[in-house]
C-alpha cells in the first residue's frame, strides 16, 4: 500500500469517527431515507414552540445529489436550536420525477425515534395544496409538472411536537 492510499484510509476514517461523535452533543440530527433521482434541494423549517407558523426566519435549505438508489439524508440542527415543529419542503426542480421516503428517524444525544413507511404520515400530512401522495410507497411528487414548489409535508397536530419533546426530555 502506497503513503497515499494510508493517508486516505486514515482521512476517511478520522471523517466517520468525528460523525459519531458529533452525534452525541446536544444537537437534532434527522436523518431522512429518500429516493431523489434527480440534484435538488431541499427547504426545512422549524419552530421551537407547538406554533406551526413557519416562516423563513427559522429556515435553511440541505443541497441534495441525485441518485436512483436509497440515500440517507442527515439534517443537523445547531446545538442552540431545539426544534418542536418542522415542515419540509422537497424541492424547486421541476424536473424532480417522483421522491420516495422511506423513513425519518430523529435523533438526540443518546436517544432515537423513527418513522417508518405509512408511519411517517402519523407524525406528518401532506400539503395537498402541491403534493400528490401514494402513501403505500412512500411516492411523493407535485401535484402539477410545472408547479414551482414541490411536495411539502406539515406536522400533524401535536403528534411531532410530542414526540421531539419527549425525545429532548429522555435520560
């Protein structure tokens, strides 16, 4: 093995061991499992109250790369922010075939929960103002082609603030 390869080995290594890491601060990761075929973006809002009154402010965006395979999407919230509601918004790329998701899993300090499959429409509903949804495989896509923004999911009642909540309360 040549110094190169040993120092990319070591590179690779060092990156995943600071991920693990990163996971046990005082920071919400949530991890998104999608099928987004095409480069795309995608909007998170939050609110760090039950409010579902979202608004830029308390907003940012995630780039993500086209693949027609599952990928795992992590979305890290900084250490000062404990979001209690949170909308997503998939996508500006009209050109985005359908997006499939699988599971979002949430995860603070040393505690988890997941949604999987048609659970994740118990912590979430559609906007169905733009999404057209087939909530038996996970296929979510705009209602129109052109339509500018794409399918949109909004928490459902309070079930996503009591779960967060409970997740940050957990010992």
């Amino acid at each position: 093995m040549n110094i190169y390869k040993i120092i990319g080995v070591l590179a690779f290594t060092a990156f995943f061991a600071s991920c693990e890491k990163n996971e046990k601060t005082d920071s919400l990761k949530m991890d998104l499992d999608l099928v987004m075929k095409a480069n795309d973006s995608i909007h998170i809002f939050y609110t760090q109250n039950a409010s579902v009154e979202f608004d830029e402010k308390q907003s940012f965006w995630q780039k993500v790369y086209g693949s027609k395979k599952n990928q795992r999407l992590s979305i890290i919230f900084p250490d000062s922010i404990q979001p209690k509601q949170i909308r997503i918004d998939f996508g500006r790329n009209k050109k985005q075939p359908e997006i499939i998701l699988n599971e979002i899993a949430f995860f603070y300090k040393k505690e988890i929960f997941t949604a999987k499959g048609e659970e994740v429409y118990f912590l979430f509903r559609v906007d169905e103002s733009n999404t057209v949804i087939d909530k038996l495989v996970g296929s979510l896509k705009r209602k129109e082609p052109n339509q500018a923004t794409g399918p949109s999911l909004y928490p459902k009642g309070d079930k996503l603030y009591n779960k967060l909540s409970q997740l940050y309360t957990e010992k």
